[in-house]
C-alpha cells in the first residue's frame, strides 16, 4: 500500500493538534520555583526526525511480510509461543500483565527505579514536576513518537489479527473485574505491539538519562512485551518488532540536533527534580535503594525476551549494527567515540538472521541488545 504525501501531511497535522491542545486553556499562575516547560514551538517543531525515511515505519518492520508469504513454519511457531506464555503465566505474571494494559508506560517502568526511587518518580511526575519529561514521553500523544511513530499506521498495513481471535478456544484470557480489554482489542491490528514500542522507546529515553539503572530499566521495558503474550494479545514477533521500531526511533531523535536538545533539557531536569526530592546525589541514593533486578539479572532477563526461542532462520547475514544507533550510549560511555560505542553495541548484539531481521540500510536493529550494551565495560 502506498500511503500518500498528503495523508502523512494530514496524519501529522492532527498529531501536531494532539501535542498542542493540551496546553490551551485558561491561564494559571504558576508557582515561582514551578520547573519549567517546552513553549509551543519548541513542541511543535517541526524536526526532520518526526518522518522517518521510508515515510512511515512499514519498510523497517515488512521482514514480516516475507515470513507469512515464505515461512509458514515461522508463522505457527509465532502462535504456539504465545499460546505457551498465556497458558503457563503465574498469578503474578497475570497481575502485571493486566496492570501494565491499563496503566501509561512511564508507570510500569518505574518499578525499575527501585522501590524509592520509583516512588518518587511516580509522585514527582503525578505533581507536575517533570513537565518535559511528562510533554516528550507520557501518554500516548509523548512528543517523541509523535507523529509517525505510534503503530497505528503499521497496524492497520499489515492488517495481522490478534492470538484471541486466531486461537479463542487456546487462549486464555486474564482482565480486570468488569474490564473490557479484549472487546476493545478486537478489531484492531496485532503486528507490530504499541505497548511494546512505547516501553521499549519510553525505556531507552529513560535509560539515556538515567545510564545508572540503564539495564533494569530496558528489561522492564522487555517485561512490558512479555506483558502482552501473556494476555494473548500479541505475538512474539509483534514484541520483537516493537523493540526494532523503538530502536530505531529513539536513535533518530537523538542524532536530530534540534530534537536532542529537548531531550537533554528533559533529562536535566529528571535528573534535578529527582536529586532535590531525595537530598543527594542520585549514585548515593540508588546504591542503597532496593533494586529492582541486579545488573546481571536485568542484562540475562532481557537477553531472554531478546528472540523468544526463534532460531536463526538466516544465519549467513553480517552481523552489522546502525551507524546511528550509537547515539543510543552517549550519556553512558560520554568520552567515547561513536566508533567506540557503535563497536560496543556490536559486542552485545544478538547473532544476525533471527526471524524480522533484515539487511541493508532497514537492517540492524533486531540485533541491539540494550540492556546489555548499558552495562557492559568499554
């Protein structure tokens, strides 16, 4: 499907509506020491980094394409895992599952602050405190996904239907009293997972500023994936997409001059508002805080939800990272070069040739492991 020029114009138009209208209204005085905010320009841009090159998403995500016209294999595999995931969730794994549905991303990450340290996120974010942290990244209108980055369009393109409604008679279905989870998924488009980019995008943009907790917050992001096989409402290749397409965004905006400069005011202030309200340095306080996961737990769990258990269906592929995803360790190799750390996102790579996986200049992403690129030694 070729998606016209004015259809993007438009698409962006509304979502360019959706950032502004918020900060309409009638004015409030503002409290003398109230952090500061992103003027309306500053939001609206526009920046080259809000239209990806192919127009949209689709030709960094079409791997999948080729596995339903080729691999018929691939394809019942992708259903037999989350039949799996769904059918052996324990209660616990049910519980988060269906409160990271309801909740907004930012919240279910922050349980990879730490006990405190999340806790204070939560309640600094809840008071208005990180008014740019919240315009970049909360809700689903977060400027930094906004205006081609939030699924929809991929969705609807690839038109792939969910596990529920594939297999209803094998998937369990877990939701709050009286929700209606699966009745508002339905009809809508399962590849690739919203849920899954937003915690993977959200994920990374947290882990830039805050390097110290980088890989517990990428494998909570891995979590909120897992998340959505557990419901039975996606599949492992729709996570695995997710993850790419996150990847690569976040990695566009940071390498937009323009847009990286509000990601490091933003990161400023998480940072500040943070230090004020636990009275030390952010190192300190972490240190003697109640981890979510270890740095090893962290980097083996992610590594885990990195494939799923697909194997490598084209192990002859060059094992070649983006040149431009080495943005993505800028805040936590500083003095390095991007030579330097593009090698060590390379290092900590998944092998090439796993299923999404794709060559030439869509190609790359699949392979990032984050989690462990966070934490390794340079």
């Amino acid at each position: 499907m070729v998606i016209s020029r004015v259809r993007l114009l438009i698409v962006s138009l509304l979502a360019v509506v959706a950032v502004v209208a918020p900060l309409g209204g009638t004015a409030t005085a503002a409290p003398v020491a109230a952090p500061s905010r992103f003027s309306t320009a500053e939001l609206v841009g526009p920046y080259p980094s809000d239209i990806p090159p192919g127009g949209t998403y689709i030709p960094l995500l079409d791997g999948f394409a080729d596995l339903r016209a080729h691999r018929p294999d691939i394809i019942a595999q992708n259903l037999r895992i989350v039949q799996r995931t769904n059918n052996s969730a324990t209660p616990a794994l049910r519980e988060d599952a269906i409160d990271i549905n309801y909740d907004d991303r930012l919240e279910s990450l922050s349980m990879a602050l730490g006990a405190r340290l999340g806790a204070t996120f939560r309640r600094l974010l809840a008071g208005g405190q990180l008014p740019k942290v919240a315009a970049l990244l909360k809700g689903e209108t977060g400027r930094v996904s906004l205006p081609l980055g939030t699924t929809l369009l991929e969705k609807e393109y690839f038109n792939n239907p969910r596990p529920f409604v594939v297999a209803p008679n094998s998937i369990r279905r877990y939701d709050r009293p009286g929700g209606r989870l699966y009745d508002q998924l339905r009809n809508n488009g399962s590849y690739p997972s919203g849920h899954s980019a937003q915690g993977y995008w959200k994920g990374a943009l947290l882990a830039y500023w805050l390097p110290e907790l980088g890989p517990q917050l990428i494998a909570r992001a891995g979590e909120i994936g897992r998340s959505r096989m557990v419901l039975g409402v996606h599949y492992p290749l729709d996570v695995m997409s997710g993850r790419l397409m996150a990847m690569d965004m976040v990695a566009a905006r940071l390498t937009d001059p323009g847009f990286a400069r509000l990601i490091g005011q933003a990161g400023a202030q998480l940072r500040s508002q943070l230090e004020r309200a636990v009275g030390m340095p952010l190192a300190r306080f972490i240190a003697g805080d109640r981890a979510y996961l270890s740095r090893s737990e962290a980097v083996s769990e992610h590594r885990g939800m990195m494939t799923f258990g697909f194997g490598r269906i084209a192990p002859g592929q060059r094992n070649a990272i983006p040149a431009s995803a080495a943005a993505l360790l800028k805040s936590r190799f500083p003095s390095l070069s991007d030579a330097q750390r593009l090698a060590i996102l390379t290092r900590t790579a998944i092998p090439a040739g796993y299923p999404l996986d794709q060559t030439g200049a869509d190609g790359g992403w699949l392979r990032i492991d984050l989690a462990a690129a966070l934490a390794a030694q340079p």
